[in-house]
C-alpha cells in the first residue's frame, strides 16, 4: 500500500526561506499550501511548481488577520487537510539600540512572529491532532537563544517563539505532535535585511559584507524539508544552523 500524499501549509511562502521551503517540499512530492500576503509572488512560485512531483495551492493569506487565518483554514480543510505546518513568516524591524527603538517596531515584529505563529497554530491545532500524526515547524532564530547589540525587538520577538515552540512541544506530544524549531544564523535572502535596514540597500548590504558564505533560503530549506521527510517518530526539537564563518554571534568572519 503506498502512503497517502504528505500535506503541508508553508506560511512566509512568498520570498526567501519560506518560497525555498514550499519549493522543496513540491519538489519531495508533497501538497503544500503556500500562504502569505503577495498574491503576484504566490502565482509566480505556482507557476515554477508546475512540473514538480507534488502540489502548490497558493492562499493569499495575513497571518496577523484572524479573519483571513480563518478564510485558508477553509481553503486547506475543504482540499483534504494537512498534516504538518510550517510557520516561517515572519522578520525583523530596526537595529537601532534600545534607548532608540521605536515600539512600533517592537510591535510589528510580536505581532508577525509570535502572535502570528500563534494565532495559525490555534487555528490548526484540532486538525493536526485528528490527524494523529501531525508535525508542526516553527523557524525562529539564533537571535531568539542570544541577545545582541541592536537587536533587543527582533531578539524579544524570537526568544517569543522559541518560548512557545518549547513549550508547544511539552503539551502536544501526547497528542502525537512532534514539533520542530530551526534556529538559523545569518541567512542572505534577497529582502530580509532590506527590510530591516527599511529600504537602505547599504546598510543591508554591510550585514552580510565580506562574509564569503553566508546560509542561503535553499540551505534552510534544505534542512526544513529534511526534518519534516523524517519518519514520524523522529522529532529534531532544536536545529541551530549557522554559516562556518559564524561561529557565534559574536563572531562573524569577514574576509572576503
Ligand atoms: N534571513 C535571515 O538571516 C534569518 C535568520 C534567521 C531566521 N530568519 C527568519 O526566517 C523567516 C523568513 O525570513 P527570510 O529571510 O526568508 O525573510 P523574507 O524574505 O523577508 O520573508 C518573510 C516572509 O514572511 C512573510 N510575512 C511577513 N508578514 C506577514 C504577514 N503579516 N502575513 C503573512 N506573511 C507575512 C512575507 O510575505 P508577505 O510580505 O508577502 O506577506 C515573506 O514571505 C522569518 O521568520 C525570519 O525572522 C531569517
């Protein structure tokens, strides 16, 4: 008997580690909800994913609006369900030192990161346990295991999630959940830092500057994909991923 096809909803589909995890899992034969915000960036993903083993179904989707949570778990339950979520959206706001950081950046990030994550879990939560085998992902950050210089908002949002992935594992796996964090480093995908640096093209550009090797989005999708391909019975609690020339956050090698 062949198994019945994996199901999963990505959300952060539409750039960066989220599309490359989404991408990969088409690829590995799996369904996949792809869902966040830019319908114009779910359709060109779909239209790459035409020829893959599996299938992408893009839902336009607000992690931050309960209605619009509401509307994709419609869309998922009435195209068969899933079986494992992969809470990527999310990102960061400012680097500016606490004296200076503006709350509204603060808020952004806990709105996206943590409560977003939240809000799609809740939403999922029956659905995966009468699954009975369901796997949950939730990519956070080695910024949510140290703090650093700059990054008080973005660390408070991810040391957020990480709190709530920990503790999510300790209550669901008596419903069979097994629930998975992938703590990555410096990752260069094309808008993350953009964003953070608000737009500044050099300021982006110097967080990666002379750093020869940085992880790219198909790296940590790589090993998102990777960890939820694992039998069952398999559950990886906690992946710190760095690049080599990254020992620590505190130590970042640039020479190239
Ligand atoms: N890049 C890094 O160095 C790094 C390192 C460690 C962890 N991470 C984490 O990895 C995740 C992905 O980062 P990335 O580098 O791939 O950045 P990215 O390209 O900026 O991706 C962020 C994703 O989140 C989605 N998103 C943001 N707000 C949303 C909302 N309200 N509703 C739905 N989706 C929303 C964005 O889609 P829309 O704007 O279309 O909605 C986008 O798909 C984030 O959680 C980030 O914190 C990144």
């Amino acid at each position: 008997m062949t198994s019945p096809q994996p199901s999963a909803l990505v959300t952060g589909a539409t750039s960066g580690i989220g599309r490359a995890t989404a991408y990969q899992l088409v690829s590995d034969g799996w369904q996949v909800f792809a869902a966040s915000r830019r319908t114009e960036n779910l359709d060109s993903l779909n239209q790459e994913c035409e020829e893959l083993p599996g299938k992408l179904i893009p839902v336009a989707t607000d992690v931050t609006d309960e209605a619009s949570i509401d509307a994709l778990y419609d869309t998922v339950d009435a195209q068969g369900g899933i079986d494992t979520l992969l809470n990527i959206a999310g990102g960061a706001m400012g680097s500016e030192p606490i004296a200076d950081t503006d709350i509204a950046d603060w808020e952004w990030m806990i709105e996206t990161n943590v409560l977003g994550s939240l809000r799609v879990i809740q939403k999922f939560l029956p659905m995966l346990r009468k699954h009975g085998a369901g796997t949950i992902l939730n990519l956070t950050s080695t910024a949510g295991i140290v703090a650093y210089e700059g990054g008080a908002g973005y660390n408070a949002a991810k040391f957020g999630q990480h709190a709530l992935t920990g503790a999510l594992r300790l209550e669901e796996a008596e419903h069979n959940i097994r629930v998975i964090e992938v703590l990555p480093g410096l990752v260069k995908t094309e808008e993350f830092a953009l964003k953070r640096m608000r737009g500044d093209e050099a300021k982006a550009a110097d967080v990666y500057a002379g750093v020869s090797k940085p992880l790219t989005a198909e790296d940590v999708a790589d090993v998102c994909a990777y960890a939820v391909n694992l039998p069952h019975h398999i559950n990886l609690d906690q992946i710190v991923m760095r690049p080599v020339k990254q020992a620590a956050q505190h130590k970042l090698i640039r020479d190239a």
